[in-house]
C-alpha cells in the first residue's frame, strides 16, 4: 500500500513553502476573518487579488487547489440553496411553497464564494506546509497556554506521534484485513448493519496491537530520556528570517486594508 | 572498573489470572551477577521467556531490581535521581524497529535523545551528523522513516542511540525481525561501533550465530545464568545448549558430531573456516 500522503502537501521549493509555519497559519487565520468582515464587491476583489497571488507564489498547480474544494462541494450547496431559499426580501420568483427573493440571490452568491475563498485559502496553507511544521507552530503559537495549565508541549508530541503511526497502522489495518479476508471474513456484502459487525475482526486486533505499540514506544522514549517538555531543546527550531517579518507586514496591510473596507462597505 | 556489574539481581512481577484476582508472583530473572567489562562485546542467549530482555531492561533502569543491586558505570539504578544519567550512559536499541522511531525524518529522530539531554541546537546537528554517518545511513537523512527496509530503520534506531554518547549500547533482540540482510547490515554496525568507537555492546539474541565475535556469552533458562565464557568455551557444550532449546551454528553442530563419531578434531567450533582447517590438519 506505500506511503499514504498525509493532509495535502505539494512538496516544491516556493517562497510560501519556505516561509516560517507560524507566519502561514496566522496568516490564514487573517485572511478567514477578512473573508467575513468585508461586505462589497471591492471587498471580495482585494480578496480574490490575495488567494491568486498567493496561489501564484506557491508554485502549486491550480488544479490541486481546485482538487482541495471537492470534499465541500456538497456543503457549499445546501449551504448556498438554504440561503437562496430562506432569505426574506423582495420575492422574485415563486413556486409552490419555495420563494426566490433578490437578497437570497446575493446571500447565496456572497456564501458560495466566501466558502470558495476560505476553504482554497486554507488549504494553500496545508498544501505548502508539512504536518509536522505545522504542529511546530501550534506548539509555538499556543505556548502561552502553558500559563493556565494546558500541557501545550504534550498535545503536540501526541499530534506529531499520531502523524508518524498514520502510514504504519493503514499498511497494518490492510494486512489484517487481508488475513481476516483469507479465514472467510466478508468485508463487502450485506446491509449497513452486517457490515459494521463485519469490522469487529478488524477493529479488535488493530486495537491490540495499537496499544501493544504505544507501550514500545512509550518505553523506547523514556530509554532515550524522554521526560516531558521541560528542559528539552530542538534540533531545527523555529526562527523567524527576513521574508518571514516582510511576510508578516503584508499580512497587517491586508488586514488593514480589509478592515477599512469593511467600515466603508464597499 | 567495570561499565555494568549486578549482585545477587532479581525481578519479580505479579501476574493477574482473567477475574483480575489470585496474584501470582513470577520470578523473570533471579539470583543474577554479572560484571561487563567497558569496551567488550558482550552476548546474552536464551529463548523466548529466559528473561533476557527483562535484564536488558534492568540495566537502562527501564526496570527497578525488586531484590539486589544493579550498577552502571558505578551508578546504582534504583537511586531515582540519577534515572537520566543512567539512561544516557546505557543506551537501548529495541526489537521492533516501527515501534521506536519517534521521528517523521530520520534525522529529526537521531536528534530526539540529544533534545531530550537538553543541547544546544549546534551541538546537536554535530552529533546528529556524527552518529549518522557512524552507521552509515548519513544520506537517507532527509527521508520518511517509513520508507527505509528494517534493517536501515534499525540502524537509524542506533543512530539515534549513539547520539547521546552512551558508554553501552544494549540492544535487545535488534535483529529478530529482520531478514538476513538487515541482521547482517545491524550486526556489522554493532561491531563496528564496539572495535572502532570502543563503546560496550550487549547483544541479547537467540541467533546462536550471532554470537560468535562476541568476548564473553552469557546464556540464560528460567532468569538464571546457567553458563559462561567465551562463545568458543560455550559453544563445546552442544548438549547442554540443546537441552536449553538452543540450537548450535550448523558447522558446531556437525564438528561435534564429527568428534562424537571418532574423527579427532579439537572442540568449540564455530567458523567454517575452522573447521576445514582441523580437518585438513588430521592427514
């Protein structure tokens, strides 16, 4: 089965890829609010001016990103046809019970494509991101947590764990499937309810043997000194370069921008 | 002085039967000394349930002695405070090479001791880099751990060992899930860093050829030490190895067998090479 990809990363050498994880995830975040403060056409302009460009600069190609809005496709619909539907206003057009107003039309057109933008924004951020970079910057950004108790340190081993036993428990969930497979098991006949019992053979062994790798590991960490967060250094921390503080200017400017547009309305 | 000594060291584990009652006190090892000398290669036998590993887990203090004392380099394991320094000093390299790899890139995974020792970033890159191109697998730096074959994967698990300059490396049953070229590729690696670096190897198997570059073998039954020497002292001893459910190299076997049907060659063979040679050597 090889190695599964793991969220979406476009491995290729592009400023956004090189760019510090934190300045990429804030950044996203910025954008995803701008997306809901502006309210005109302008608005969304300077928007969809931000996504192209930064589309651009990454260096994916277009069809991956397109790729990343299948999976919402089905939301974005109800989503736009309830707003359509629901919105009170000058009716347009009426049959039976359903009425199309003018503001539906807007709201439904400003939905569809705040969701274009937010969902194809964020994923050129996982797109151009590892995993691991990734939880490096949560860890980060969240350290402050600390203060109130939440062991921010652990929550990001943990993640990074799991990222890491992703490929090698699907390989093993194939294997006993192919096991259980060959002793008469029916993985793909029957009603809804048949085949969820068929997965017990499945789920049992793949549990126990999940725990019996979480001891390993557990032991091979404190053979190797593991003791928690505190006192621990980091081979490749995170450090913020130049294109990083210009990256963050630009992520201010936008916001400023969006924010005054947003007071404008247009 | 010796790296690794224990005294009259015993464990005891209490076994729950299904109602989660009745507990039963099972000796894994009892009554053990020993004394491991630095910079040798040292082997320790026995099958499946001779409490090998539960020794080998003693002297990283992974296990705390429930009678006796165990010390490395000097420390007594069972002085709580000193739990980092013993771990650091007597390395671990387990049998399940999935199952100890931290890291999602090799080299981050080398470097995981060395964070945990709480080293500056430089210093780390250095070792990481050293203890890599030890056992040479300094160019799959950048790759997923995923993607290696079980013996790199064990070598990296080394790698990551050797980095925190450890005085011994025990590594338990590094090689029982393996195939015969990523046993091959983990042994020379082993001895490699045991002639070249003079770090002490504690090899615990149950691969009888294994053993043969070895200084001194220990075999173990039942958590007991039951023989000691050399592999060539103990490898003349093919009787009592059967008895122990250990089975002999086959060109042990077959001098022995040879000798027992009157040929006269000398005992304890264990290279093929060697044997050719008593053999030439009768005419």
């Amino acid at each position: 089965m090889g190695e599964i990809t793991l969220g979406q990363y476009y491995p290729t050498n592009s400023i956004l890829h090189r760019l510090d994880p934190r300045v990429k995830f804030l950044g996203t975040l910025v954008y995803i609010v701008a997306l809901f403060l502006v309210r005109g056409p302008v608005g969304y302009a300077v928007c969809a001016a931000a996504l192209i460009s930064m589309i651009v600069l990454s260096k994916v190609p277009f069809r991956y990103v397109l790729k990343s809005l299948k999976p919402v496709v089905l939301i974005m619909a109800v989503t736009m046809l309830f707003n359509l539907l629901l919105t009170p206003g000058e009716v347009l057009w009426r049959f039976w019970i359903f009425k199309i107003t003018e503001e539906g039309i807007r709201m439904a057109a400003k939905m569809g494509i705040r969701l274009v933008f937010l969902v194809s924004g964020s994923s050129i951020m996982t797109l151009t991101t590892t995993p691991n970079a990734l939880t490096d910057a949560m860890e980060r950004l969240f350290g402050f947590l600390k203060i109130i108790h939440v062991p921010v340190h652990e929550i990001a081993m943990m993640m990074s764990i799991a990222l890491r036993f992703i490929p090698i428990l699907t390989e093993e969930t194939d294997k006993i499937k192919k096991a259980q497979i060959a002793r008469g098991a029916d993985f793909e006949t029957g009603g809804f309810v048949k085949r969820m019992r068929a997965m017990i053979p499945l789920l049992v062994p793949l549990f126990v043997s999940a725990f019996r790798r979480a001891n390993d590991l557990a032991m091979a960490m404190e053979a190797r000194c593991y003791h928690g967060g505190a006192g621990r250094t980091q081979m490749k921390p995170l450090r913020y370069r130049k294109a990083d503080y210009i990256a963050w200017a630009v992520v201010a400017a936008f916001l400023a921008v969006c924010i005054c547009l947003s007071v404008t309305g247009w | 002085m010796p790296i690794i000594r224990a005294e009259k060291l015993g464990f005891n584990y209490v076994q729950y039967n299904d109602e989660n009652e009745a507990p039963e006190t099972i000796k894994a090892i009892r009554d053990i000394d020993l004394s491991i000398e630095k910079g040798s290669f040292v082997a320790i036998l026995g099958h499946n349930g001779s409490g090998k590993s539960t020794l080998a887990k003693q002297m990283n203090a992974l296990l705390m002695p429930t009678s006796g004392t165990m010390w490395v380099d000097g420390i007594d394991t069972a002085g709580e405070d000193e739990l980092w320094k013993v771990r650091q000093k007597a390395g671990m390299v387990f049998q399940n090479p999935d199952n100890q790899i931290i890291g999602t890139v090799v080299d981050e995974d080398v470097a995981f001791g060395p964070e945990n020792l709480g080293m500056p970033t430089d210093d780390i890159w250095t070792r990481v880099d050293d203890a890599l191109s030890k056992v040479g697998m300094l160019g799959f730096r950048d790759r997923s751990p995923n993607r290696l074959s079980g013996g790199q994967k064990q070598r990296v698990a080394i790698a990551g060992v050797v980095a925190m300059h450890p005085e011994c490396i025990v590594l338990d049953e590094p090689t029982a899930m393996l195939d015969p070229n990523g046993r091959r590729e983990v042994l020379e690696v082993a001895r490699e860093l045991n002639r070249k670096e003079g770090v002490t190897v504690i090899l615990i198997t149950h691969y009888m050829e294994e053993v043969i570059y070895a200084d001194h073998v220990y075999v173990m039954d039942l958590g007991k030490i039951v023989m000691e020497g050399t592999p060539r002292e103990v490898f003349s001893r093919v009787d009592e190895l059967k008895a122990l459910k250990l089975t002999v190299p086959q060109v042990t076997e077959l001098a022995y067998e040879l000798k027992k049907a009157g040929v006269k060659i000398p005992d304890g063979i264990i290279t093929p090479e060697e044997l050719v040679e008593a053999l030439c050597a009768i005419r």
